[in-house]
C-alpha cells in the first residue's frame, strides 16, 4: 500500500464477464515510480500482457487519477483513460477535463480497472468506496446526451453538482476503431478507440457520485509555496491569464487564425497548408477566419464553463441554427475546439462555421472522435476523387452529406459508412490508398502541419499512441515562445526538444493535471505542488526522470506489440518527395530522418527500440526486455 498523500490507496478491478468486483491497494514503489494516472495506468495494461486483443474480454480498461487530480491544483480536473489501442495496436492513453477525475477521488478512489465481457449492456455506479453494476439494456443503442440524461434521473444524482457520467454512443456500441468515451458537457476521451474497448465490454457508461472532499496535502507549507507560485505563473501569462488570455479568450480555437497566417494549417487532406494557398490554388471559397476563436466568440458564444479548478474555462459552449435537409436545426454545444474544428472544416474542404458545430455536436452524441472522423472523411472525399471508393462517392466541402455520414459510421449503415469506421489503416489497406491517409501508426494527424512545425513532425512519428499533438507539445516552443521561441522552419534540435516535452508532459498526465497549465509553469511548479501533496522530497531530475521512465515503458510495451523505428514514420506527402509547402511555408517539407536521428540518440534507442541497458537504467523490470542492445543494434522486427 501507499501512504503517499493525493492517494485514496484504492483501486476496484471489476471482471463484467461474473460481475465480481474486488478492491486493492496501490503498490508503494509504483506510486513512485510512475505517479499515478497516465503513468500508473500504463503500468497495469502493461501488467495484464501487451499481446491482448484490443476488443477482447482481457484487455483491460483503465479509468485513473494522479495524486494531484481533484485537488486545490489548477486545472486538476483531468482523468486518464489508459487500455491498447483497437485502432493503433499501441498502447493508448486518452484524458479529459470537468469533473469526473477529481468526483472519482472524492468518491474515494484512484482508479477503476475493468476487464471481460458482461453478458448483457451494465454501467457502473461509483459512490463511497463502492463500486456497483446496474443494467444498461434499455440504455444500449442511444445517442450519449440521452443515456446522460437518463441515468441522471435513475441514479437519483444532480448533474454538475455532485455526479459525473462517462459514456459512450452507438460508436462505441458499433466498434467503430475510433469511438471515444464521452464526459459531462462533451468533454471527450477522444483518441485511440477507448469508446470501442468500452463498448467491446458491453459497458454503456460510468458513473461517479460524490461530493466535494478535496485531499489535504502532506505538506503544507511546501504545496502553498508551490500553489501560490503556480497561480501568479497562470495569472500572468498571456496564454493563461483569466478573462485575458489568448487561450481563456478564445478557447484552443485561438490557434486557427495563427496557423492559417503561418501556413501551418494542413487543408485538404493536407494538400495545402493553409485555406489561402487552397483558395488561390483553385479559386475555392473557403477562409479559416470563419471557424476561428476569434468568430467564433463574436457571433456564435454562448458560455463560457470551466473544469475543476480551473480559472482560464477554455472551454467555449456556442448555440447555432442550422438549416439542414430542409429542418432547421437548433444545435448548443460545448467543445468548439481547434482540432474539431480543422478536422471537420478546412482539411474537409470547407469552412461553414455553423456546419462545424453542427458536427460536432453529433459527434459528441454519436460518441467518436472529432478529429479522426473529420480526418476519415477528408480521405474518403481525396479517394472519391480518384476513384478509389465502389461503395459510394463524399465530395469536398459537401457538409449536408459530412453531417448525416456520421451518424451513418457510429451505426456502420452501409458499406461506405462500415468501411470508413475501421479507420485509415485499414482503409488504406484494403484500398490501396496509403497515399490518401494522413496516419501515422494508424491514427490521424492533428492541426498542425509537420511542413511549417517541424517539432510536431518528429512529434507525430515517435508518439506512443499514434500521431498525436499532445504527447509533446512543440508548438508551445514554435508557435508561443514557451519556454522560449524557437523556428518552426528548423528541424536542428527539434528531435531533443520533442523529447523533452514528451517527458514533461508524461509527468503532468500522470498527476493529472491538464497540459494547458505549462503555458505558465514550469518542472519548478510541478516539483513543489507534486511534493506539497505527496509529502515526497524528489527533486527536478527525479520527477524527470519517472516522466522518461512512463514515456520508455509504453515504447517498450510497443516493441513487444512489433513497433519498431520504421513505425515512426509521417504521411509521404509532408516529406521531401511529397507535396511542398506553400505561402509562408513554400518549398518546405519534413527532414523526418535527420530527427529521428538525433531523437533516437537523445533517448538512446535503437531503431525506434528500447535498449535492455535502457530499461535497466530507468529501473523497469518488467517483461523480457526487448533483447536489443545499443552495443549490437539489433532491433526487434515489425509486423505492423
């Protein structure tokens, strides 16, 4: 057991196949070795055997809070959603904001592990240290908002005020490979499948009852050094700064305007980097100011709501209506987030603003990914274009038809909508179409284009969970200046840089606490608050250090999955032999393989494989190593 404080040393494995739910204590030395949530999660998936099928009864789904979730931490409203990937074969870990992280440690627990299969659709109720399965039956087959709404009235809570809800729509009822586990007001687990696994376990939802009871720290004096220093840091930050910041002003949307000035946007399919070099390329009507923060706060902002302990509420809830087939539709909805927006606007090849929340919503009721569903239709429209898809044509910008094929993949209605559900690699490889998916392990990119931010290129190729933006977030470094300005144009450094920002962020996903607050603080932060709370006395190398360990464990999980360095890789369009850069971007491509150079020797890898000497190093003795050498580089192979 531990004694850490932030801990409630409790944590319910639930088997759904006999419905038998037991309770045990977190393990002291994992506690310290891997902090909690991401990386504690990692561990017990890591623990139950990384050659498990994804949608198989012994995959196991891990719901996990850090010691600092659910705290007087800034912004530590965060849970993590740790299982492998039925969409990337990799292990994953898909987070969200509001409340239910910091609820499930006020109900009395740090995680809830579930593995097998229940006979018939359940969800599970978390109240005072207990865990109970109820029926879902009735549930099965409805949208999200309705099953929130519903176990609402029957589980006698008051949404908002002292219950949360975690659930998945007819996507992850369906197996779509990219279904994602929804939260509260759209808040979403949305990467790498969580909503697939859940619903492979005929588990319809999550339920957290509990009211306010915050951990005190161990600490104290040294957690209010650490929180003071914290939140003059947030305050002061032009990012961070409540009611003034870029980010509390305008939501994650706040980019838009920026990438598209930078030609940093990827636009259709990523054949253009911005909606300028698409619109004088083909005369199109299409502007990215229109689904920018910037319009979006002007004409269409409704309210502003925040998670837990959170002053900068980047979240933006906007109210459109919205012709539609003739209806008029009336859409409020949370979550008009850049990545949504990109995905399903200008990499569409459109930017209808009212179009894009429209989609959002549904996405979020169907319960699937917004970037990956955006980013599947992008392929399918190029694909329609070539003449790739028998089972049915999606044209550019056709939003009336974008709006409905969601719906129609969350259900898989027919064989366009069945196929687009298994996601871009299998797409792609029942098509012959790797050229048209823009994936990297399987999963799509983000909004940031690897030909202009060459750090989030290298970022894309060596992330664990698939190309992914939050593993290591270089644009805070290309883009903001933090912790200082570097070029986006140069690929030098950028490989030991991402790395950096992959271990900073291993630490703050394992507190949980969200990766916004490291547009204002520091390890110096992190390391008085993590302290104050624990009671540990670890330094800045230390905590460094576990962060490394979590991101090497997960790589090592990969390798014994097949991944290997030639996984690590970007669309072939955005390297040298693709499709240049264009506008403030001309000419410009990728140098993925001077990066991965200088990142596998700042990790010391081989070939994308994590050395036994490696593991050795950084004290994880779990497994049977990789059997590779930095001595012999020899490397596992790929199967992938």
């Amino acid at each position: 057991m531990t004694e850490l404080g932030g801990f409630q040393d409790r944590v319910a494995r639930i088997d759904l196949s006999d419905g038998d739910i037991a309770y045990e204590s977190i393990d002291d030395e994992d506690a310290e070795k891997y902090i909690g949530a991401r990386g504690l999660g990692v561990k017990y998936v890591f623990d139950q055997g990384p050659d498990v099928d994804p949608m198989g009864p012994e995959n196991l789904l891990a719901f996990m809070n850090g010691p600092l979730s659910g705290t007087q931490v800034t912004m530590s409203g965060r849970i993590a959603v740790c299982t492998k990937s039925p969409l990337t074969g990799t292990v994953t870990d898909s987070h969200h904001g509001g409340w239910s992280g910091a609820r499930l440690k006020w109900a009395g627990f740090d995680g809830l592990c579930f593995e097998g299969q229940a006979d018939e659709p359940v969800y599970a109720v978390v109240e005072d240290g207990e865990v109970e399965l109820r029926d879902a039956s009735h549930l099965w087959g409805e949208g999200f908002h309705d099953t929130r709404d519903a176990i609402e009235e029957e589980v006698e809570g008051s949404y908002g005020k002292n219950l949360s809800i975690m659930g998945i729509g007819p996507g992850g009822e369906n197996g779509v490979k990219y279904a994602c586990i929804m939260n509260e007001d759209d808040r979403a687990s949305g990467r790498g499948g969580t909503g697939c696994v859940m619903g492979s376990k005929n588990l319809k939802a999550v339920v957290v009852k509990s009211t306010t009871k915050m951990p005190k720290p161990a600490d104290s004096e040294t957690f209010k050094e650490g929180h003071q220093q914290a939140m003059q840091a947030i305050t002061e930050s032009e990012v961070t700064a409540p009611n003034e910041g870029g980010l509390s002003m305008y939501g994650t949307n706040v980019l838009m305007n920026i990438g598209e000035e930078m030609d940093g946007l990827p636009t259709k399919n990523g054949r253009y980097t911005s909606t300028e070099a698409m619109r004088d390329a083909e005369g199109a009507d299409i502007d990215a100011e229109r689904v920018s923060g910037e319009n979006v706060r002007e004409n269409i902002l409704v309210d502003e709501p925040t998670c837990h302990s959170c002053p900068v509420a980047c979240k933006k809830e906007v109210e459109v209506t919205k012709m539609h087939k003739g209806e008029e539709m009336n859409v409020r909805t949370e979550s008009y987030e850049y990545e949504s927006a990109y995905a399903l606007g200008p990499n569409s090849g459109h930017t209808d603003r009212d179009a894009v929340a429209l989609m959002i919503d549904r996405c979020n009721d169907m319960g699937v990914d917004t970037i990956d569903a955006g980013n599947m239709m992008a392929m399918a429209m190029e694909m329609s274009e070539e003449g790739k898809l028998e089972e049915g044509d999606l044209e550019w910008g056709d939003t009336e038809t974008m709006i409905d094929m969601i719906e129609r993949i969350a259900h898989r209605e027919d064989d366009l909508a069945d196929l687009l559900a298994e996601g871009p690699k299998r797409v792609a490889d029942a098509k012959d179409a790797e050229e048209n998916s823009l994936a990297v392990k399987g999963q799509t990119i983000a909004a940031y284009d690897p030909r202009c931010l060459k750090g989030m290129g290298i970022g894309y190729a060596t992330s664990n969970r698939g190309a992914c933006h939050l593993r290591g977030y270089t644009p805070a470094a290309e883009i903001l200046g933090i912790p200082e300005k570097v070029d986006p144009y140069e690929y030098e450094g950028k490989g030991e840089l991402t790395a950096q920002f992959q271990d900073l962020h291993a630490i703050s996903d394992s507190f949980d606490i969200c990766k916004f607050n490291a547009f204002a603080e520091g390890i110096e932060e992190y390391v008085l608050q993590y302290n104050g709370m624990t009671g540990r006395d670890v330094g800045e190398e230390e905590l460094l250090e576990a962060g490394e360990r979590v991101y090497n464990l997960e790589r090592y999980y990969n390798n014994l999955n097949g991944f290997d360095g030639t996984d690590d890789s970007l669309p072939a369009r955005f390297l040298e032999d693709g499709i240049r850069g264009q506008g403030a971007s001309e000419g410009e491509y990728c140098e993925l393989d001077e990066m991965k150079a200088e990142y596998y020797d700042y990790r010391g890898w081989v070939d994308g494989v994590v050395p036994d000497e490696k593991l050795d190093e950084l004290g994880i003795d779990l497994g049977p190593g990789t059997g590779v050498s930095g001595d012999t580089g020899a490397a596992v192979s790929s199967d992938d």
